[in-house]
C-alpha cells in the first residue's frame, strides 16, 4: 500500500520537528519517513531516503539550510524543497528560491501554510507564505535595492557567518572550504556590497534583516 508523500524533516529543535510531525501526518497520504537536526544530516539523509519532500529551517548551528539546499540540489536537481523559516524578509526568502526551493514558509504563518506547501511542492509547483509574498513586493515597489540579493547562495552564507561574528577558520570548518576560499569571498562580498570594514558588513547585515539589531 502508497504511504502516499514521503518527507524528511530538518529542524535543528526536537520539540518543533515532534509539532511538524503530528501536524503533517495528521493529513492523510503525507508521512514523515525520517528527521534531521543539522544541514549536514540531511544532506546524508536525503541521500539515503530519496524522499518526495524535504521540509527544512533555514537557520541551523554549524551547515545552514541555505548552504544544505545547494549541495542537495547540485546532487539531486529534482529535489522538491520546502524552506520553513522564522525570517519572513525578502532577502532570506530570494535566497532560498533563487538556489532552487520550490516554496518559502514563515513559522509565523497559519498552520496549513505548511501543509499547502508540501503538497504543491509534490506536485512541483511553488508556494510562498502571504507575509513572505507581500514582503517581496513591497520591497520591488519601494524601489529600494537590496544589494544582499546580489549575492550566489554561497556568498550569503559567507555574508550571513562573518555578520553573526564568526571567524574564517570557522566558516571553512563549517562549509568544508579553505580558509583562503573563505579570504576570497570576503574580498568579493566587500566588492559586490560596496563595503570596507567589518563594521559596514554587520550594519548591512541589520539593515536588511539578515541579522537581528
């Protein structure tokens, strides 16, 4: 007999990834078939369970879920990927799609937002939150570019490390890179973000909501 939607979920809290998994299996033909505290987990668990959905946080210790959806897309390209996010700006949501996501959930949003999204995602469509939509086109009609936008996947994950305060011998150890790999992109991030010094990094970073102020 089908199990119908098979998804693994990735959150680094037990008790939210417990919440999704009552949440999710409560509809009919949806089952969670295994679940992942950290990027780095589900990127071996998609490996080995090839499920039809991946539900994953963005924000995570150590491999992030933006740096996990790039490696997982450019291994698997059919991969359906659900980002479930607690930051609902336009920046983290671009992000997310442009690298390959098929939706963008808000934690903050109704319940069944993340329910519609699983199964668009199954059938290859796409899905934002309302909050997250509205956030995007508010900031096209405002006008104001965002220059984090800019930015591949791997350069915001580069951006978004040194912003948090992390070093350059710990974002190589996270992301698995050199730490002169690491030198080069802050070199490039000044270049692409009009910025000289740590200081202007971190106060972009708040401005445009990838960190918190």
């Amino acid at each position: 007999m089908s199990i119908g939607i098979r998804i693994v979920l990735v959150d680094d809290h037990a008790v939210v990834r417990s919440g999704l998994r009552r949440l999710l299996e409560q509809n009919t033909g949806m089952q969670v078939i295994a679940e992942a505290d950290s990027g780095e987990q589900a990127y071996q668990l998609y490996g080995e369970h090839l499920p039809d959905v991946l539900v994953m946080d963005m924000s995570m210790p150590g491999m992030g879920g933006l740096e996990s959806l790039r490696r997982i897309l450019t291994r698997y390209p059919s991969a359906r990927i659900v980002i479930f996010s607690m930051h609902e700006n336009a920046a983290f949501a671009s992000q997310a799609l442009s690298a390959g996501a098929r939706c963008y959930v808000a934690k903050s949003g109704a319940a069944d937002d993340l329910v519609r999204a699983v199964k668009e995602a199954f059938a290859g469509r796409g899905y934002l939150s309302p909050s997250v939509a509205q956030n995007i086109v508010l900031q096209t009609m405002s006008g104001g570019e965002d220059p984090t936008q800019r930015l591949s996947a791997r350069e915001f994950e580069v951006f978004r490390m040194l912003a948090e305060g992390s070093n350059v011998e710990d974002i190589a150890l996270t992301l698995k890179i050199s730490q002169k790999t690491v030198a080069n992109y802050q070199t490039l991030l000044k270049q692409k973000l009009g910025i000289s010094s740590p200081v202007e990094l971190v106060r972009l970073a708040m401005r445009h909501g990838v960190i918190e102020s």
